[in-house]
C-alpha cells in the first residue's frame, strides 16, 4: 500500500514534508501545493523555486503539482523539473477556490470537459514526464463524473487521483465512494484515493469496501495526528513528547525558513493539530491569542503541559 502526503497550500510544503519524515517517518509519495508554471522560457522563481529544490527534498520521492489550464507551459515546466531530477508531474484539477474555477482551472477545468481532453491528450503526448492527476469528480454535481471519467480513460495518465467530491461541496458533504469505486473498475492506469481519511478506522473501511486500493493520500488526518501513516502500518500512536517534539522542530525550521516570526505559520498547523487534543476549543484559545513569539511559546508550553491529548486524534470539519 502506497500512503502519500496530500498537496495542501500553506501548509505540506518542503518545510513540513522533511520535519514530519525526520519525525514520525517518512511516506512513500509526497505532493508538492500546487504550482504555477513559468512563462516559456523562463525559471520557477519565488515560493515555487523553492519548493522544488532537490537541495530541500532530499531522500523524498515528491511529484509537482502544477495548476495550469496552458499547455505549453505544462510542457516546458515538466521539462524544467525533469531537468532537476523529478520522474513524474501532476495536474490539479481538484482545486475548489472561487478565482481558480473563474479561470477554468484546476476544478473549473471539469466544466468544459472537451477542451480539457484536448489538453490531456496534448500534455500527455508532449511532455518529457509522465504525467497524474489529481481530481475532483464534477462541479456541481457527481452525474458529471460519467463523461469525466470517460475522458481519463482515454487518455494515458501515470496514475488518478481522486478526491470524490465536486467543487460545490468544498470540503464538506461525505465524499462518494462509489465514484472512487468506478474508477477502480474501469481505469487501466493505477488509481489513488483521497478524502476523509482521519484515523485507522476509515482506512479499514475503505480497504473493506476497495480491497484493491493500492494508494490512499493523506490530507488533514494527518495534520491532526501526524502519526496516521504509522499507524495504519500497525505502529503506534504519538505520545505527547513526540508530538511537542514534532511541534519545537516545526516551529524552529519555519523561523528558519521566514527569518523571523513564524507564529502565523505555526497557527494554520494548529488549525488541524487542536484536534489531538481533548479540549480543541481551549486548545485553539490559547493559541489564536498569541501574537509574539515569546507569547506563542508560554501558550504552546502550557497546552502540552497542561492539555491531555485525546483517545483518539481526528480531524473534526
Ligand atoms: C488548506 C488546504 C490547501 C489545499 N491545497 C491543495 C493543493 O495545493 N493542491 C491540491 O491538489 N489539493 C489541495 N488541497 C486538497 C487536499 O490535497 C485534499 O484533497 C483534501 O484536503 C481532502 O483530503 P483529506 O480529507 O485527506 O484532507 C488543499 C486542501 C486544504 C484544506
């Protein structure tokens, strides 16, 4: 079973991809965020440079994720990432935000499903790395998903990533199985789950129900108990220590990275880490209120202290 880390903006980036491995161990597969290509011709500058660095990815197996709907600057980034030693590149088309979908991109891209196979099988032919995708499976609605999956069966993707939600739900709703479920049955190339997996237990069930299952991505379960991966492999969960530990490294590689105050950074891991805890709204309390970093670290120091982690930790949305 291949376990790989979702691609999350803000958050699963280098930074955190190398203090979780150096921590709880590391995953198969890793997904950058999503990326915008570079115009032909020119280099990934900025936030993107560096997320792909081979320097910061070191004893990863990580994919890029790009987020484009511009087929020449697919090609000529996955030749740039080819370049640095990457073996496959990834599409978004799962992404739900308002301005991506206005301009056709990432799950807005599912609306006008001719013009996205015409852009499939061109990147597909042209690019120098195989090429996956990550999916929604519709916009507004799962009937959507009959001439989308359709499309991808003809087409020759290196593996599918579906996340069976469509864009309106965002991330609420159950995702619907039996989308994932199809996909299963009728793709040719290998296909991965995504969605809702927030503790051993759904993984069983999603193993019960797909025993073919071959890959499952993990998103904000893993956020909230950064010891889901082991634990699915039969290992055992985090104590307190490892968990302050997996904190302390995190918040010092973010200082490190941003040359300053990382609280902000750290706050948005709180966001999912609050549910390790017994008490998430005390939890969230104490830390929504620092500003400084001395603050931060007497409210950190306090819920690990004080606040006791709970039974089982798992995201609550
Ligand atoms: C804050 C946030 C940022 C995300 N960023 C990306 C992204 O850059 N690329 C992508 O394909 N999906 C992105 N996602 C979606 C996740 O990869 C994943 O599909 C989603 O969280 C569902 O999986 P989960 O239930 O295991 O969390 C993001 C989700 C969240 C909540």
């Amino acid at each position: 079973m291949i376990l790989s880390l979702a691609p999350m903006e803000g958050i699963t980036g280098h930074v955190f991809r190398r203090v979780h491995a150096e921590c709880f161990g590391k995953l198969d597969r890793y997904y950058t965020p999503f990326l915008t290509p570079p115009h032909v011709g020119s280099a990934f500058g900025g936030r993107a440079r560096k997320e792909i660095d081979p320097a910061h990815n070191e004893g990863l197996d990580v994919v890029p994720q790009l987020l484009t709907k511009n087929a020449d600057e697919f090609v000529w980034a996955a030749q740039l990432l080819a370049d640095m030693g990457y073996t496959e590149v990834n599409l978004n088309l799962g992404c739900p935000s308002g301005t991506v979908v206005a301009k056709g991109r990432g799950s807005g891209f599912l609306r006008t499903p001719d013009e996205l196979e015409a852009f499939l099988q061109d990147i597909c032919a042209r690019s120098c790395l195989p090429v996956s995708v990550k999916t929604r499976i519709g916009v507004v609605d799962d009937s959507e998903y009959e001439r989308i999956l359709e499309l991808y069966c003809r087409c020759p993707l290196k593996e599918l990533i579906v996340h069976p939600r469509v864009q309106k739900d965002r991330y609420q709703g159950t995702p619907r199985w039996q989308a994932y479920g199809e996909t299963l049955s009728r793709a040719s190339f290998p296909v991965a789950y995504n969605g809702d997996i927030f503790g051993v237990d759904d993984m069983e069930a999603l193993l019960k129900a797909y025993p073919e299952t071959r890959h499952v991505m993990l998103g904000r379960g893993l956020l909230t108990n950064p010891a889901l991966a082991c634990m699915v492999k039969g290992g055992p969960a985090a104590t307190v220590r490892e968990l302050q530990q997996f904190h302390d490294k995190l918040f010092c590689a973010y200082e490190e990275e941003i040359g300053g105050n990382a609280v902000f950074r750290m706050k948005e891991w709180w966001f999912y880490a609050q549910f390790a805890f017994v008490d998430p709204l005390a939890v969230h309390r104490a830390v929504r209120k620092a500003r400084k970093v001395g603050e931060y670290k007497d409210a950190v120091g306090r819920i690990f202290s004080f606040v006791p982690l709970a039974k089982v930790a798992r995201f609550q949305g």
